[in-house]
C-alpha cells in the first residue's frame, strides 16, 4: 500500500510540473498585479520584461489575490507593440478574468490599436452595452464572440484563442465561438491596452491578464482557468 501510494504521489506531482510547464512555457506577458499596489508600472512577471504604464487603474482584491479596477473614464493598462500579434497567420492567446461594473454601456477589454478604434483594422473585444461581446482580428469587420452575460456583476474567465486559419473565444472554460478568421497585418504605431482610456473604457476589474505567443487548447484554456497564478 505504502508503494502504491508513493507512486500516485509521483504521479501527481510530475501532473502538476507538466500542467505548470504549459502555463508558463509560451507566456509572452504575464500580469497578476500582486506588486503593483500604489505604482505606475505593471510588471511581467514573465521573464520577458514586456512591463507597461497604469495609468489610473487601482488595486483592489482580485479574482486571485490582487486585481486592479477601472473607473471606465481614463484608466488604463499601456503596453508597447506586440508584434507576436500581427500578420494574416499570427498564433497566441490573450486570456484573463473580468468583472464589469453597472450596465447598458459599451464597455473595452482590451484593444491593439494604432490611431483610433473607430478604424476597424485594429484587435480588440468589448462588451457592446446590450447583449453581446464584440470582438474583432483586425480584418475590418466585428462578429459576436457569444457572450451574453457580462452585466451579472460576477467574475467571468475570457480567452481569445487566434490559431493561424481561426478565431476561438472561450468564457469560463466553455467554447463560445469557432470561426475562420485571418488576422490584421499591423504596423509600428500598434501598442496593446487593456481598459483603453476613453469614454467607451472598462469599468470595473481585471485580473490574471496573460498573453501567450501560443494558441491554446481547449485542455490548456481549462487549466488556466482553474487557479491561474504566478505563485504555483
């Protein structure tokens, strides 16, 4: 028995390096806000030093430990160019958790942008403020990612997964949408934002913002959602 049971334990354990190993192996940006209590700067705790600029957002208590919170008015989460994202068969996963605030507004997650949004050529998703989550690849039109329950005022785990040939959208671990999509050819101006400070920003929180230069699986989207933090 005493065997037995060392060998489950080693088993369990080599489960937990490998499942640690796919968290970590592709992260290209990883923010768990936990150093980031009163200070201008997110740090990555990547390794990547792909660190950005709060601008406003405050910590609050996150979905795991610390999160920051959007005023919806001008905070946001700056970061550089991230050219892992651009061209027609870019591959990578941005995934994290969200909680919006009140309702009936157009509400940002998150947007790669070089001048404006309103130009349609850039990657974002948003709350539209009625029923759906928009999301766009950069290719001039949007399409509903098939998420409907944002204004519930809960935490809700969200992945735009971007193969080279498909766009995937996951909310809670559960796959919302499965399209042929290609994705926009960016140029130099492009700068990440999570929140994007403007009259259409986040209101309310962030957590756990990851950016992977990997397409994950449906396997791998289940185990970051189940606990996701850089502490493990």
């Amino acid at each position: 028995m005493k065997k037995i049971l060392i060998i489950i334990g080693i088993i369990l354990s080599l489960a937990g390096i490998i499942q640690a190993r796919i968290k970590t192996l592709y992260l290209l940006n990883g923010y768990s806000f936990e150093d980031n209590f009163a200070l201008a700067t997110v740090y990555d705790w990547s390794g990547n030093n792909n660190s950005g600029t709060i601008a406003g957002a405050v910590s609050i208590d996150g979905k795991i430990g610390v999160g920051k919170y959007f005023d919806g008015i001008d905070d946001y989460i700056g970061l550089g160019r991230i050219t892992q994202l651009e061209g027609s068969g870019a591959e990578y996963t941005i995934v994290g958790y969200w909680k919006l605030e009140g309702t009936g507004a157009s509400r940002l997650l998150f947007v790669y942008d070089g001048n404006s949004i309103v130009n349609g050529l850039d990657l974002y998703m948003y709350w539209d403020g009625i029923s759906n989550v928009k999301v766009d690849t950069g290719v001039s039109n949007e399409i509903n990612a098939n998420i409907t329950d944002l204004e519930d005022g809960k935490w809700h785990h969200i992945a735009l997964v971007k193969t080279p040939t498909n766009c995937l959208i996951y909310e809670d671990g559960i796959l919302k949408l499965n399209v042929v999509r290609s994705n926009g050819v960016y140029g130099d101006t492009y700068t990440l934002s999570f929140g994007w400070g403007t009259t259409a920003g986040w209101k309310g929180s962030q957590d756990e913002l990851l950016i992977y230069n990997k397409s994950l699986t449906a396997s791998e989207i289940h185990q970051n959602q189940s606990g996701f933090s850089p502490q493990e």
